[in-house]
C-alpha cells in the first residue's frame, strides 16, 4: 500500500514539474540520458571492450625486414 501511494507521489511531482518548469524537466531528460551513454562508454574503456593493440606496445621494423614489406607499403601509398 505504500509502495503504491509512494510511486503516485512520484508520478504527481513528474507531472507538477513538466506543467511549471518543462524546460527544466526536459534539461533534466537529457542529462540523464548522457549520463547513461556516458556511464556504459566509462564501463567499455574500463573492461577493454574495445582493445587497441597498437597502443600497447610499439614493434621497431628495419626497411630490409620482409615482415616490414605491408607497412611501408602502406605508408608509401595509404588509402584513407
């Protein structure tokens, strides 16, 4: 019984609050919603979702290496 009176509090402030200040209410919408997109991209670069192997470690390749053919390959002709 409560719980019930408790979420009809809520759901009449909610109410109260786009009728007086929508603009506010609306601001309110909007932060949350970048807090939310914010809060998952801070939990994907905290678990390494996205690895980035390249930032890791650095490998130094000679120009007579034949390992080393494909990079300067690209470097001499990149397609961006």
């Amino acid at each position: 019984m409560a719980a019930a009176q408790s979420s009809s509090k809520i759901s009449q402030l909610i109410r109260r609050g786009w009728i007086e200040i929508p603009d506010i209410m609306v601001g309110l919408g909007i932060g949350a919603f970048g807090l939310c997109f914010g809060g998952f991209g801070l939990y994907r670069h905290l678990n390494r979702e996205v690895k980035r192997p390249f930032k890791d470690h650095y490998i130094v390749k000679r120009d007579d290496d034949p390992d080393a053919e494909k990079y300067l390959r690209f470097h001499q002709n990149p397609k961006y």
